[in-house]
C-alpha cells in the first residue's frame, strides 16, 4: 500500500473508531408504549408540600405506597417554588403543629447548621419572627431519602391520564416519560394542589372568578444598597411604572422591594397564574419570566446598579390558588378567626388571612390566643369513597384558604391523610368511616398535634 493511501485508510479507521454506534447499534427506542401494571395499598399524587408528608406517614404505618410526581423533586412549594420559609409551627409561645412535617424541618435545619428562632416568645402580629429559613436543596433531599427509606416507591415525571372503579379498587392510568401503565390502589390521596384527581373522578370543585396571584421568586446582586440614592431610584421607578417600562404587577412592593428581596420572599405578582393545566402552567411560567426580564432590564439603569445580576431564579412561578374540593365540611373565613374546634379536627393552622391581590398584601392577624383548626370533614370530598385531599385544595372558602395554604398547615393536613388513608386501607373501608379516636391515637404515636379546647 502506498503512503498517503495508507494514511488515508488510517484516518478513516480512526474516525470509525470514535462513532462505532453510529455504524453498528441495534434499531430500538428508548419509549415503552406497553401498558404495565403496578399493585399498592395508597397512591399519593402529588409530591409537593402535603403529598410527600402524606406518603411518608402511609408507609411508616405499613400501607405499600406509590407517590407520583410530575416534576423532578419533592417539596413543592418550598423547594420548587421557593418559599423557603414553611409557615408558622408555634403560636403564642406553644407548638401546635408537629410530627412528620417538623421533623424534615427541624433536620433540615440542622443539618444546614442553621439556627431556630425563639418560640417561647408570642410575637403575636409580628408573625415573621417565628418564621424558619430553611435550606430547600436539602429538605428537599432529605424528605427523598425519608420516603425512600420507609418504602415509598417514588415516580418522577408521571401524572394521571384518567381514573376508573374496578372491583373497589382504583385504576389509575399513569403516562411518563417512556412510561405507560396501570396503578391499581385501594386509597388514594390527592395532592396535586388543584384537586385534580377529585375532578377527574367526577366531584365538584370549588373557585371564585379571581383567584390569587402567582409570583416567580428571584433575588438579585450586584451593587451595594446602602450606597443608592433612595429617593431618585423610588422616582425613577414611579417614571418606569408610567411610562410602562415596568408594569405595577411586577413590584408591588416598591423599587427597594426588589432590590433588597431574598430568601424566598416576593414582592412580583404574575396575575391569573394557573397550574391546573400544562398550557395554563406554561402560561404563568411565561408571564413569570417575562416579567424577570422587566425587571433586570430596569434595574440596570439606574445609578449604582449598572452590573446587577439575577443572583438566584426558580424554574417555576410558584402557584397560590386554583380549585377546592366540595368537601363534606366547608372552613370559612369566620370558623378560620374565630378558632373553632370540631369533634373531628385532626390539626392546627395557624397564619393570617394573606390574600395577595394586584396591589399587593396585607394579612389579617389572629386575636391573641386563636389558633384555627382543620376538620377530617374538609379533607373528604362530598359522595367520595377511598379518596381523601390535603394541601390547598382543602375546603374552605377564598379567605380561610389564603392562610390554610401555607406549607405548615398543609404538612399537618398530609399526615392526617396519610394516617386515615393507612387505616382506611387495614379496615377495607372510607376514610370518613374510620373511627376518630383510632386516628387521632396513631396520630399522637407519629408525634402529632391533636387540637384540644386546653390549648390557651
């Protein structure tokens, strides 16, 4: 063989050499249109704020549990969204929620070396000092691990195609990625946050013609705040809002607000935001982004803040409000103020009414001493049999919703759902037919908080 023939068959060999798929593979894929089948006691759907709480309890009680989530993490709220600060677990000097979901906070924060604030003392209205900064990396890591470790099998990427009744058990028809199959379950628990699989069961759902905003949380770097002149960036902005540079929406709280914002907070509303479908949820992501955009752009021309950056951004704009379930007991906005106890509340919310509007928010404290209750009653949907809800979609009306939806109240909701759906399932029966007094004792052996008229 000549040289440069030599050289030329050496070349080819070697580039052959870095693409033997290309030239030898097998024809497949990587899809699975084969429908499958998988047994459990409880399927959890949703792994957010309330359905990973949930999951856990049903498993450590025994129950085979599957959690389907249609994202890529556990946590919702707190780590999807953001709001890394989970609502209040102590009111008036007392602890008044517990359990499961003050366990993956207490862990987080100490894990994060991190410290808790005092609560022995009743800061009253100035709420923000019992709030807990967690680290939402972690607790999402850790709350993964916890289920894992009870047994609760996890799917990523999954949600519901549709849900039908075969010999009492439920047939839930579940799509993936290159995933097809059939879960077939004797409970399940919906925490989808917009009652999804109440709705398509077939049970009516509840919700205003206006619902909350969304907001995208970011934090923003790049200059020394103490050296802007307030006073021409507050008129720079009021000229940007007038000019419709920016849009009142996107800082509700002022130029200072998105200047100094950090840790979860927002001071940016994305109006109408809605996760109840994909094209809905894209929406809002887009708004959200959009919005970012407004804003960053602003920033950077005014005096002092011409190299700002987007320091921290969440992949989605976090979801306040959607649908509610029509649930055996509705909570209102007076049952929420005034504190009542039912013979069947299981658990405490304790927050204040905080309805974010266009303009913004001003919560609405409790009296001293109140602490509002959670009913089994309203995490049942009306006529519904094996199926139980926690989370945002509980029933109640708009106001007492805007405070039920915070992340502490929702974990206490998860573990009662968890629990009940777990005896319900060893009982073959619904959960409003398990005995309370048998769920407020597996309750209190979980470490939960039972309400009780001796609290103040």
């Amino acid at each position: 063989m000549k040289r440069r023939s030599a050289i030329k068959t050496l070349g080819a060999l070697s580039l052959l050499g870095t693409i033997p798929v290309a030239l030898h593979a097998n024809s497949t894929s990587h899809s699975n249109n084969k429908l499958s089948s998988i047994k459990t006691d409880i399927l959890v759907v949703g792994g957010g704020t309330a359905g990973a709480i949930a999951a856990l309890q049903a498993a450590r009680l025994g129950s085979k549990t599957v959690l389907i989530e249609n994202g890529s993490q556990l946590g919702g709220t707190t780590t999807t969204g953001g709001v890394c600060f989970p609502g209040l677990f102590h009111a008036w000097g007392k602890q008044v929620i517990n359990g499961i979901g003050w366990e993956l906070i207490s862990e987080t924060v100490e894990l994060n070396s991190s410290t808790l604030p005092n609560f022995s003392i009743p800061f009253g209205k100035r709420h923000p000092q019992h709030q807990i900064l967690i680290n939402p990396a972690l607790y999402s890591l850790l709350t993964e691990e916890k289920c894992i470790k009870a047994g609760v099998e996890i799917r990523y990427y999954e949600t519901p195609l549709s849900i039908s009744r075969k010999a009492n058990t439920w047939q839930v028809e579940i799509a993936g990625k290159g995933t097809h199959h059939i879960i077939s379950a004797k409970q399940i628990i919906d925490c989808t946050g917009n009652a999804l699989i109440t709705s398509m069961i077939g049970h009516k759902l509840l919700r205003e013609d206006e619902t909350q905003p969304g907001s995208l949380i970011f934090e923003l770097d790049g200059f020394d705040i103490s050296s802007l002149d307030r006073t021409l960036i507050t008129n720079l902005f009021q000229s940007a809002i007038n000019d419709g540079t920016l849009l009142s929406k996107d800082a509700y709280g002022g130029v200072m607000g998105l200047l100094t914002i950090k840790n979860g907070l927002a001071t940016q509303h994305v109006m109408g935001a809605d996760s109840t479908t994909s094209v809905l949820h894209t929406k809002a992501n887009i708004e959200g982004r959009a919005s970012m955009l407004r804003i960053l752009r602003f920033i950077r021309t005014l005096p002092g803040c011409e190299n700002a950056y987007i320091k921290k951004m969440q992949p989605e704009t976090a979801i306040r409000e959607t649908y509610r379930i029509d649930g055996l007991y509705k909570i209102t906005h007076e049952d929420y103020i005034s504190g009542k106890i039912w013979y069947d509340s299981l658990s405490y919310s304790y927050y204040p009414i905080d309805l974010h509007v266009e303009e913004g928010v001003k919560p609405k404290h409790l009296q001293e001493g109140v602490v509002a209750t959670i009913p089994l009653r309203s995490l049942i949907p009306k006529e519904s049999n094996n199926l139980i809800v926690a989370g945002r979609c509980v029933c109640s009306d708009r106001l007492a919703n805007s405070a039920l939806r915070v992340q502490a109240s929702c974990m206490g909701m998860g573990q009662v759902a968890g629990a009940t759906a777990a005896l319900a399932c060893k009982q073959n029966t619904t959960p409003h037919k398990v005995p309370l007094e048998q769920i407020k004792s597996t309750l209190n052996k979980h470490g939960a908080i039972i309400p009780n008229k001796n609290f103040y």
